[in-house]
C-alpha cells in the first residue's frame, strides 16, 4: 500500500487567530490575570459554602493545568501573528480575485440597517446632557491630581522621556537610510510617493474643494441680513463674545512676552553661531546659491508672461489691473496722513524728538566715509543710464515746479535759484 502525501494546505486566517488568542493566555501575565478572574469569580460564587469552596478549588486547578506557562511563547506568538496576517492577506486576494460583489439595493446591506436603526438625534442630545458631567469629572480628575503634585511632575518627565524616545527612534530610523541606500536608490524610493499620487484624482477633490467653498460663500450671500452676509454676522457675533472675555492687560502682556522671547531666542542663536563659526561662515559663504533660486524663480514667471500669447496676456492683465480700487487706496493713504497729522498736532515733539534721536545716534564720520565712495560708484556705474533717464526727469520737475504759480512756490523757486547760482555753485 502506497502512502501518498497530501499537499500541505495554507493555514487560514481563522485558525491561526485562536492559535494566537490562545498562546496568548499561557503568558505569564495572561495566565495570572485568568486565573485571578477565576479565582475572584468562584469566589462570589462559593461564598460561604463549603462544597462550593472544594469545588471552586477543582475548577482552579483544571485551569491552572489547561494554561500551564510555556517559555519563549512570544516568539510563537509573534510567529503566529505574521502567519495570521498572510493568511488574512491572502484570504482577501483571493476573494477580490472572484471580483467584486455588485449591490444591487444600498438598502439591503449591513450598513443601511446600521443607519437606519441608529437615532443620531438621541446621540446629539446625550453629547449634549453629558457636558456638565464630563466638564465636572474633569475637574474631579485634576483636583485629585493636584493633590500629588510629584505625581504631576512624574507625569510630564515621562512625557520628555516619550518624546526622547521618539527623537532617538527616528534619527536609528533616518540613520539607517543613510547608511544603506545610496542617493540613487534614496531618490528613487522616496520620490516613488509623488510617482504613485494619482494626479487626475488630486484634480477632481480640489474641483470638489472649490465648489463647496463657491457654495459656501454664494449661500452666506443669499442668506445676507442688514447688507450683511451669514458669514460675516455669525464670525462678528464670535469675535465679540470671545472678545468680551478677554483681559486687554493681560493679553497685552503676553504679547509682550512673546515679543521678549524672540528676542531671547535671537540672542541663543547668536551666541550658538559665534561659538560655532564655521556653521555661521558655511552659510554666509553660500548666501548668493540659496538667493539664486528665488530669483531665478522670479525669471520663470516673467518668461511664462513674455511666452504666453500676449493679445490674450494683454487682455487679461488690463482686466486684472483696472479692477483695482484705486479710491479706497487712496482713501487708505488719505486715512495714513490724517492718522500722522493728528497725532502731530497733538504731540508736536513726538516725530521731532524721534527723527532728532535716530539722527543724533548715527556716526558722521561714518556717514561721510560711507558717502564719499558711494555716491560717485553709483554715478559712475549709472553715468551710461544717464542720458536715457536724466531728460525726462529734470523736464519732467520742470514742468511740475511751473505747473504751481503760488506766492509759496515762487519763493521756493527763488530760493532753488539762488542756492544754484551762489559763489560755488553752478555757474
């Protein structure tokens, strides 16, 4: 009689779950937590009866026996969990491999009958009854933590110690990559995420993106009351409550604060950097390569205007600058300068005082070395500029000097004329 071997078949996922559920409760740890549930159980149940005291003591000796401790079971476990998970994998290939499942009717199927039988309005109401209770156990859960503040402090160590950890995990993580692959295979692995994004899918959320914001915004208008859209009256009506209960002295101080801090901050990284020169020249030296970029970017945008069809260009960018309200900005700039003349003739002295103490803490000798080079390089350098500039600018202030006959202008002209004709000047 000939023994013929049977194909070993693939464990399935079913079975390969209660393998693990049940290595699981010969752990140590699982062990002892089933047996003191039994244990505790039993006991209720014996109470003060002697027979059912024996009997509990049987009972606890069948389960001590059915889960006796197994060593190295964490291995086997883990073993099993990755048997598991192929298994549950392959189960599920071969079922999307018969095709999907049609459905006929969205209405006869587990999730409708979820739906349907789920009252969302008594979850709504009972979120909202269960405020003030969740609010007060909160507040019972801090006091009792309070009570023991080492327990707080343990609490917050911990939390540095977790972030550590996680520093720590990351740079084994990054550290890694760096010393396997190499910039080719980096490169191909990592920018593999932005090969595999599907673009036409991108496209079509943010096309659904921008309509309900167009919605959004179009149904705050047909809502308007008083001239006023929903939105804005419902943002106004939040702004003011939170508003109302803000300390303006406080939060005045904060800001203070947080204004000191980043000066604080600025003087660490200076002290870092003088102590670190070579960090500090590393990235003065190669100023010029991280600005090259951005204004080459600059380039790209300008060549995309002068390479587009420039009838369509042209039109588009006389519509884009005509709309432009030119009133409110002046408005703006007419606000600006009666905001200054206001504050100047309350306080005379104040753009006095302010320009005076800038002007008397500046070096002079500084200046006028500063001056006395920079000035003719910048003629010089401009001085072939000049003649395509220089006419239409002095006929230019021409034209703008006569254009105001007052007696006011004409004795600023005299003074100009007299200044230019003076010993040493222009003759």
């Amino acid at each position: 009689m000939k023994y013929v071997e049977k194909p070993v078949q693939p464990d399935n996922a079913a079975d390969l779950i209660a393998s693990v559920v049940l290595k699981v409760a010969k752990t140590p740890m699982a062990k002892k937590l089933v047996t003191s549930i039994v244990h505790e159980a039993l006991k209720d149940w014996s109470g003060d009866s002697k027979l059912k005291a024996r009997m509990s003591s049987t009972v606890e000796d069948i389960v001590n026996k059915v889960l006796p401790v197994e060593e190295g079971t964490e291995r086997i476990i883990a073993s099993d969990l990755g048997k598991f998970i192929t298994a549950f994998a392959r189960e599920t290939n071969e079922e999307f491999k018969q095709g999907l499942k049609v459905i006929d009717d969205p209405r006869q199927t587990a999730i409708n009958d979820f739906i349907v039988n789920t009252d969302f309005g008594e979850i709504k109401e009972m979120v909202d009854r269960s405020e003030e209770h969740i609010l007060q156990n909160i507040e019972v859960v801090i006091d009792c933590t309070w009570a023991y503040p080492a327990k707080v402090g343990s609490l917050l160590a911990t939390m540095v110690s977790a972030g550590n950890i996680s520093v720590k995990s990351i740079s084994i993580i990054v550290a890694s990559l760096l010393k396997t692959l190499g910039p080719d295979l980096t490169a191909d692995i990592l920018l593999s995420i932005i090969r595999e994004l599907n673009g036409k899918e991108i496209g079509k959320l943010t096309n659904d993106l921008a309509e309900l914001i167009r919605r959004l915004h179009t149904g705050s208008l047909l809502l308007a009351k008083g001239g006023k859209s929903l939105f804005e009256i419902y943002l106004t009506n939040f702004l003011k409550d939170a508003a109302s209960q803000i300390d303006p002295v406080v939060f005045t101080k904060a800001r203070i604060a947080l204004a000191e801090d980043g000066e604080t901050i600025a003087k660490s990284l200076s002290e870092t950097m003088a102590e670190n020169e070579k960090l500090l020249f590393a990235s003065l030296s190669a100023y010029s390569a991280l600005e090259n970029p951005k204004i080459r970017t600059k380039a790209i945008k300008m060549r995309l205007y002068e390479d587009a069809d420039q009838e369509k260009f042209i039109e588009a960018a006389a519509k884009g600058i005509s709309d432009l309200d030119t009133q409110q900005m002046a408005d703006n700039f007419n606000a600006a300068l009666r905001i200054i003349n206001n504050i100047h003739d309350a306080k005379p002295e104040l753009f006095t005082t302010l320009i005076r103490g800038f002007a008397d803490s500046v070096d002079e000798d500084e200046l006028e070395k500063t001056a006395r080079w920079l000035v003719p390089e910048i003629v010089d350098s401009f001085k072939t500029l000049a003649p395509a500039v220089m006419p239409s600018l002095i006929n230019g202030f021409c034209e703008m000097v006569n254009a105001n006959q007052s007696d006011e202008a004409k004795t600023a002209i005299q003074n100009l004329r007299s200044v230019i004709l003076a010993d040493g000047g222009a003759k």
